[in-house]
C-alpha cells in the first residue's frame, strides 16, 4: 500500500470481506467488491480474477430466501387456521351432545334461545342464545352440570349480568357468559322455534369485544331452502373472519 493508495478491510471474519481501495489512486478509480472469504484480498490490492459473489446474485439469493421464508409462513398459518377448525368442530359436536342430554334429563326441550324464558329480565339483547345455552349447560339442578369445558373457554363479551343465579348453575357469580370457539369469538345458538321469527334480541350477536354487533340468522339449506337442523337447534361460530353468514363459517352438523 503506498501512500496515495488507502485500503479498508470490513468483516475480517469468516464469511465475507468488503474490501475498498484505490480510493485516492491516480485514475481516480474506486472499486467496490463482496468477496467470499476463500479468496483473500492480496495486498497489493489487485483482484484474482476469480470473483466470489456478485451484488446482483446476492440480491437473487436474498428474494429467493425471502420467497422460501414467505411459503413457509403461509404453510404454518393454514395449518393453524386449519387446528383452529378442527378445535371448533369438535367443541361444537361436544355441546350437540351435552344439549341432547340436556333434554333427556327431563327438562322436555333443549335450551331455549333467551333466558326470559325462565322468566328473568334479561340486561341486555346480545348473545342471547349463547348465554341461555352456557346457563343450561351449567345447571346443577338435575345433576352434574353438562357444561365441560374449560374456563379459558368461557368469555363475557358484553359484560353482563343476571339479577339472580337462574338455572342454579356451577358459577360462584350472575355473570351471562359464552362459550368461545376456536378462534376466541362467542359461539352463537339458537333453539328451533326461533328459527322462523327469531326477535331482534335473538339473533343479534358480539363475538368479540371489538367486534361490531351482528345479526345471526339461522342457516337454511342451499339446496331445499329449508332450515337446517329442524325441530333441534342450531349452533354456530363465525369462523376465522369473525363475521356470520360468511363462508367460513362452522356450524352444527
Ligand atoms: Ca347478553
Ligand atoms: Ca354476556
């Protein structure tokens, strides 16, 4: 290196070099190379000939990189999407049977859509059926509660409260709660004999607390027009995009 000559050595590990020189050389020449670091930089400054990696492929390794890395997340977020499906499916087909046992033990009917049916003042007209159905599947009153779920399952979306305890169930509070699927949104219910003309407190529904309200209408089938689930109940969760009547959407079978 002579005097008129200046050299800069970045990175002197094992992976790359980045070597500038001839900053103040005669022809005013300044040279810029990524060089792997099995060629090394000779002192006097002159490149082998064999160059190591080129900015432009460097850049092709970093999109390909980046296209590998974007499949994989893609890959990773279906299969959760698709746990989350399967999490909410099996939850539902677990409150189907608990609502027949419900049935078979004497309280003649499944749970109803609204707990004014056990002649309460409801606080509120939102989540209705979900709440009525928690508050049954909860009941102590002809055995052990139904309801088998874990706590972290359980939301108050609305945050609302019955004036007294009404199907005796297994809650040390009057909290209205819902049963929440999958994707962390309240499930929405509703028994048969609402299907028809459910009440504007019926099928209104908030799954989430930042979630607007919204209406729940009772699934016909696409093919008969006819209700599905008749003279039973229907059961549904919004699915992942958190809205209903979507096709997303999971439901009773
Ligand atoms: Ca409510
Ligand atoms: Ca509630």
């Amino acid at each position: 290196m002579t005097g008129m000559t200046a050299r800069i050595r970045g990175f002197e590990g094992d992976d790359l070099r980045f070597a500038i020189w001839d900053l103040r050389s005669p022809n005013a020449r300044t040279r810029f190379q990524v060089r792997h670091s099995i060629f090394p930089i000779p002192d006097s400054g002159k490149s082998l000939g064999k160059p190591g990696f080129t900015l432009i492929e460097m850049l092709v390794v970093i999109v390909i990189l980046g296209i590998l890395m974007s499949l994989a997340i893609v890959g990773v977020t279906a299969a959760l999407k698709s746990a989350k499906v399967s999490k909410t499916e099996a939850l539902i087909e677990g409150l189907v049977i608990a609502c027949e046992q419900y049935k078979q033990r004497g309280w003649a009917d499944y749970p109803p859509t609204s707990l004014a049916e056990f002649k309460i003042a409801l606080p509120n007209e939102t989540n209705n059926g979900i709440e009525a159905l928690t508050s049954c599947l909860a009941s102590r009153t002809k055995g052990d509660p139904l309801l088998t779920i874990r706590d972290d399952q359980l939301l108050n979306v609305d945050n609302d409260s019955a004036s007294k305890n009404v199907t005796n169930w297994y809650f040390g509070d009057y909290q209205l709660r819902e049963i929440s699927d999958g994707f962390g949104y309240a499930l929405a219910y509703m028994h048969w004999k609402d299907y028809e003309k459910p009440s504007a407190g019926n099928r209104r529904i908030k799954v989430d607390p930042t979630s607007p309200e919204a209406s729940f209408e009772p699934t016909r089938s696409p093919v008969t027009k006819a209700f599905l689930r008749p003279n039973r109940f229907q059961i549904l969760s919004v699915g992942p995009d958190g809205k209903p009547g979507t096709a997303d959407d999971v439901q009773a079978r």
